[in-house]
C-alpha cells in the first residue's frame, strides 16, 4: 500500500490526501528508483508524476471519419453510381 498524506501547511490552502492500495510492489519499487533519481522523497516524485501528468493539455479526440479519409486521399476517390430512387411502397396490409 502506497499512502501519500499531507499536512495543511501556513499560509498555504489547505492539501487533500490518498491513499492508492493495491499498488504492485514492482510499480512501488519503480516509483522508488524514480524518486531516488531525481532525489525526492517516494510522495514527492508521486505529487510530481499526477502534477505533470494532470497539467497536460487534453489532446482532443480524433474525428474517425476524417482520419480515415486522410489517410485514404493520397490514393484518389472514386465515383459511385447511385441508382435512381423508387416509388415509396405501400405498406403491408395486417387483417
């Protein structure tokens, strides 16, 4: 269990706290590494990984239309014949 708890500090707003259970020992021990390298403490370099991450730009998703056309423009389009409407039929008689 990974427990990460702050204090209010003066003349600061006050922090929230978690606590992330369930954390695979080899994430941890990653995470501890990580820390030791860029010399923090293990809440630290966690604080600085959700900071970093969180502060990102969301990157808008992808119209899946447009890409695929992007993609397939390169190679010219082609022309489909669209057959002639028919007259609407009379709907079936249920008695």
């Amino acid at each position: 269990m990974l427990n990460i708890v702050e204090s209010v500090k003066p003349k600061c707003m006050p922090v929230a706290s978690i606590t992330i259970r369930n954390v695979d020992e080899r994430l941890k021990r990653r995470l501890r590494i990580r820390a030791a390298e860029h010399g923090r403490s293990m809440e630290e370099e966690a604080r600085e990984i959700l900071r970093t991450s969180l502060n990102r730009e969301a990157v808008p998703a992808k119209n899946l239309a447009r890409a695929i056309r992007a993609r397939f423009a390169p190679l010219g389009g082609i022309d489909l014949e669209i057959p002639p409407r028919e007259a609407i039929r009379e709907p079936p008689r249920l008695d």
